[in-house]
C-alpha cells in the first residue's frame, strides 16, 4: 500500500527565483487582471496570475467574431485587447497585486522596439516575473512571426534581456516548423524558463454565409483536443533545453495537470477551461494535494517521473 504523509505536501516551487506556493497559475488572456473573477473563486490560493497580454500602446483588439467552439476546443481571435502598459501599471497593477498570487506579466509587441520599451517600463513595475509572448496567432503585425524563427526569436529576448532585471520566461509557439531550435535559441539569449504551448493555428468556416468565420481567418485553438501535443511538445523539450518547463494546452482537470507535471513541466498554466468552469484552479491544486498524499510524494519537486526532476536542473 502507497504509505500517506501526514503533514501537508509541499507543492511550493521556485522559478527563477521566484517562489509560488503551488504550481497553478492563470494563463494569459484567460483571467484578465483577476479581479474579474473576484468572488468566483479563492484567487488567492493560486500559485500565480499572468495578465492579459500587454503591449506598450493600447490596442482595441480585432474586430468580427472573437471566440467560436469546435469539439473539444475553442477557437479566439482576440488580437491583444489591452489599455496599454502604462496604463496597467497605473490603474490594474496594484488591485492585482493585492490578490496574493505571484504576479507574472506577459508582454507582447509589434517590433523590437515596443517589446524593448515594455520591458524597460514593466522592469520598473512591481511584477514578479515577465512572460514574453512571441506566439500570439492573432495579431498581423509580429506576433506568432517571432517565434516561428530561431533567428528572431533570439532578437526578441535579447532586446528584452538588456533592459530586463526581472526574470524572463519566453511563451512559445507550437506553430514553430522547428520549436527545440526555437527554444534553444531563447535559453542562449537570456530566457530564464518557458512556457508552452501557446495556441495552434486553426480556422472556421460558416458553410451558410460561405465566408471564414474570423476577419483574420485563421485564429488560435486551445482547449482540450490540444493537451496530448502539448504535453508531447513538454516531453521533448525537456531533453533539449536545461530551462525550467511551465506546461499549458488544454488542461481540464487535476489529472491533466499531472501529466504535465510528472512529464518533467515544473508548473502548469490554466487557460480555456477556466471559461467554462471558474473554480476549476482550485481544484486543480486540491487533485495534485491528493495524488501527492496518496503516492506519498512529500515534495513537488520529487513528482516528476523525469530523471533528476525538472525543476532541480
């Protein structure tokens, strides 16, 4: 019989020096600032919140439809919707704060210049930790289009390296036609950990007006049909880069978390299925507290199957 702890697992893990409480963090774009879901659940329980994706100057989002369902997933096209960084600074950034969750900032931009200045304005900021975006799909300008190539991909992370004393995670793509190699140049630029996968690139099509659904056309898929090639893409990245892995796509229960988890991820970030099921976090942290004492594991940093585990690399 698997023998039980009776003091409580440490589910506290440290990310580039960092330190969360648990592994559960709120993915960006699917949380807004969290005071949205202020009263739908425990937000201070959670390991961390990363914001709404941020660029320097306010964007007004892509217009048309934004959000469509597809079996076993949901297809958005929000394209970066946000007041701009000074603005969050000033009138997001400290309700936010009051939350308790570790703060983690997800910055995006155009050009090398708007990540350089956000990063410069946000490295000033009190945040905790700054999560790059290079793999936004719904954006027409920069966007997905960094993380697709090792070459820019580089030349994003260090622009924002040099005016950056924050950590740095990169968030990247799955689109990527060669995503270690992008990864590999991210941890040679200054990247401090990860973050994947960011949405595939997928489309819709009204068979009754006979038009794509999205004014962009194509739009991002998240939700559950994408887990097992997230986790695949966690899996393999594992054993390329020597970077901490904070896994995303498609987590829907604690069991998925797990996975993400005992493949050698270090946290996991929750997006989609949020929407859905707003205490879904919670219970989250709840399954991963139970499968811990069950198999009595004492330490996060001792689940994954991985060899040593991830986090101690």
């Amino acid at each position: 019989m698997p023998k039980t702890d009776e003091q409580a697992p440490d589910l506290s893990v440290c990310i580039a020096g960092v330190h969360f409480r648990n592994p559960v963090i709120a993915a960006s774009g699917t949380f807004g600032y969290g005071r949205e879901y202020e009263g739908l659940l425990d937000i201070a329980c959670l390991g961390g919140i990363c914001t709404k994706g941020l660029t320097l100057h306010p964007r007004p989002g892509n217009t048309g439809p934004r959000l469509y369902e597809t079996p076993s997933g949901l297809l958005n096209s929000i394209g970066l919707e946000n007041p701009g960084i000074p603005a969050f600074i000033e009138q997001e950034l400290p309700a936010l704060r009051a939350l308790g969750p570790v703060v983690i900032a997800n910055l995006s931009g155009s050009s090398l210049e708007e990540y350089q200045e956000g990063a410069r304005l946000l490295s000033q900021a009190p945040v905790d930790l700054i999560e790059i975006n290079i793999s936004c799909p719904n954006v027409r300008s920069g966007g997905m289009a960094f993380g697709l190539d090792p070459g820019l991909a580089s030349s994003v992370v260090r622009a924002v390296r040099k005016v950056l004393d924050k950590p740095l995670m990169v968030k990247l793509s799955p689109n990527a036609p060669d995503l270690p190699a992008v990864a590999c140049s991210c941890a040679e630029a200054g990247a401090d950990a990860l973050s994947l996968v960011n949405t595939f690139q997928g489309m819709a099509i009204d068979i009754y007006r006979r038009k794509p659904v999205f004014h962009h056309i194509k739009a991002g898929l998240s939700g559950p049909g994408i887990r097992p090639l997230a986790l695949r893409m966690v899996w393999d990245l594992w054993e390329t880069v020597p970077l901490p892995l904070v896994g995303l796509g498609g987590i829907a229960c604690p069991e998925d978390a797990l996975e993400f988890l005992l493949a050698g991820a270090v946290a996991v970030q929750i997006g989609s299925a949020t929407f859905a099921h707003p205490p879904l976090m919670p219970e989250i942290i709840r399954g991963i507290e139970r499968y811990m004492r069950r198999f009595g594991i004492s330490r996060l940093a001792d689940l994954s199957i991985r060899e040593p585990p991830g986090q101690d690399r």
